[in-house]
C-alpha cells in the first residue's frame, strides 16, 4: 500500500474520540487542512520523523482548532517542549495551571467564567486521580487521559470554584492530581474489573464527604468500540523502536494505541509524538515486536 499523503508534511497534533471511536489528527502542513483518522480495526504503520512542527492554535470558546498558519518549525524537544510557535501560544491563550500562574490571558479568563466539574478517574486501585473539566469538553478529558472509570463528583458555575474543591481533595492522601504517561501505560497490563473499579472511584469518593452525581462511568466502549471484544492480555513489546509502531489497532486508551500483531497486543504511547512530522502506511505493518510471554498481564 502507498504512504498516506505522500507528497505532503503531515504533523501529529493531537488525538481524540469521535463518532467513529479514537482518531489521530494529522495537519497537512502544506495545505493547511487538519485531518481526523479513524484508528480502531485499521492495520497501519506509522514512523515518528525528527521534524518538529507548530501544532496550530486552540479556540477556547468555540472548541476547534486548526493548522499553524505560519507552519513554523520547532526546535528539539529537549531544547524547547512546548509544542505550539508563541503566536499560536498565544492566540489560544489557554493554561491547565491557571491558578498558579502570575497573570492569565483573556482568553483563559472567559474559559474559566464557563461551568466546570470535578471528577475522580480510575486507574488502578493504587492511582485515583481527581481534575476539573468544562463542561464544554464533555467527557473528553477523561478519555484523552486514559482513565478507566470516571466519576463527576460536583459542578460548579466556574473553574475557580472547582478548583477550590480539586486542591482539597488532591492534598489528602492516596488521590493523584497528576500522573505520567509511563505509570499510565504500565497499569494497563494489570487485571481490570469495571465494576470493582466503579465501586472504588464511589467508596473512595464517599470517604471523602462527596457523592458522584450521575454515577460512575466505564470508559472502555470508547476506547475499544460498543460491544468490542476487549483484549484479555496486553503488554509493552520489548525492544520496540522509539520512533515506529505498526498493527491492527483494536483500541486506544488515553494517549496509548492498542495494537494487534499476530494474536497479541502491544501498548504503544504516541501521545508524545505531538508536534512531530509523520509518515503513515496504510495496511502493512512495517514494524515487528519482539515480547516475553511470561511478562503478559491480563489486560
């Protein structure tokens, strides 16, 4: 099969869950498109280049986002992380730390005035996670995060109330305000039940005075697809290379594909991948991983 695109830039700028299930986004840097791939049930082969690419503005009131409009290129990410130019830095005018920073934008000012929710993610028994969210992004958050299950434990008018109650929770032992990708895709190999999971996120909310309006909520139809067969063991393939993946995807969770290779299924990050040029091949799997079969976990 042809490369996707092949005469174009393509850049990875971000991931998502839509109608059709989990999507990777690609800007066609050239053309100045954005592009939502469909990933679930697909065998594709997709290599990380060196390049590093603006990944385009935000729009905080109208949730879009777009091309970088001066397609600038980034330095190396061990030299400068961000990955947006200042101009889309600054046109989006949006930080998850709000409330740490000296100033914020007006942007982020307007964000913050629009109704916001606390919520409790599972990712293990040992990793309970508590955030806030606007309502305006649905439960996509949670998803982009990988959580297992979720809960909303409380809605507030703005985020400045919500944070009232998320730096309470967080400052109390055994709740996570934040948790890196790597402890994430590692807790993907451990058992998983949905509903001692969903009664985790409720006793351990209720312990803390608060009761999870709505319910608690099993994420993995999303990830995996309604009525998917959910793979019974996963694993991190060893000596896999940094910058290719390759399979059938059956799944992504969070910022992590779940991919098939003759039987088995491998969990590969590419969250990190943001802002990187790209190649894609489309049916063929380009790359093979080597696994230890003792090393696999129920999934």
């Amino acid at each position: 099969m042809p490369r996707f695109f092949p005469e174009s830039t393509l850049v990875f700028s971000g991931l998502g869950y839509g109608p059709e299930g989990p999507y990777l986004q690609m800007n066609d840097l050239e053309a100045q498109k954005q592009m939502r791939l469909p990933v679930l049930g697909r065998t594709f082969t997709l290599k990380k280049l060196p390049k590093r690419y603006c990944i385009g503005p935000f729009d905080l009131k109208t949730y879009e986002s777009g091309a970088c409009p001066l397609m600038t290129e980034l330095p190396e990410a061990s030299t400068y992380s961000d990955d947006m130019c200042p101009a889309c830095r600054e046109a989006t005018g949006f930080n998850p730390a709000f409330y740490n920073a000296d100033a914020i934008s007006p942007q982020q000012r307007a964000y913050n005035l629009t109704p916001h929710f606390v919520y409790m993610a599972y990712f293990s028994p040992a990793h309970l996670k508590v955030g806030i969210s606007s309502e305006t992004r649905g439960i996509e958050r949670l998803l982009e995060q990988g959580a297992r299950v979720a809960g909303i434990l409380k809605r507030y008018p703005n985020a400045d109330e919500a944070r009232a109650l998320e730096a309470k929770l967080c400052a109390q032992d055994g709740i996570l305000e934040t948790m890196r990708l790597g402890t994430k895709n590692k807790l993907l190999s451990e058992p998983f039940n949905a509903q001692a999971a969903i009664d985790c996120v409720f006793e351990t909310a209720r312990a803390h005075g608060v009761e999870p309006e709505c319910g608690v909520l099993d994420l993995t139809p999303y990830y995996f697809g309604e009525g998917a067969q959910v793979p019974e063991l996963i694993q991190v393939p060893d000596g896999s290379p940094a910058d290719a993946c390759a399979g059938r995807c059956v799944g992504m969770v969070g910022g992590t594909l779940a991919l098939e290779q003759q039987g088995n299924v491998f969990a590969v990050p590419v969250k990190d991948w943001e802002s990187h040029a790209v190649e894609i091949t489309v049916g063929e799997m380009l790359v093979e991983y080597e696994y230890e079969p003792q090393q696999m976990g129920l999934w």
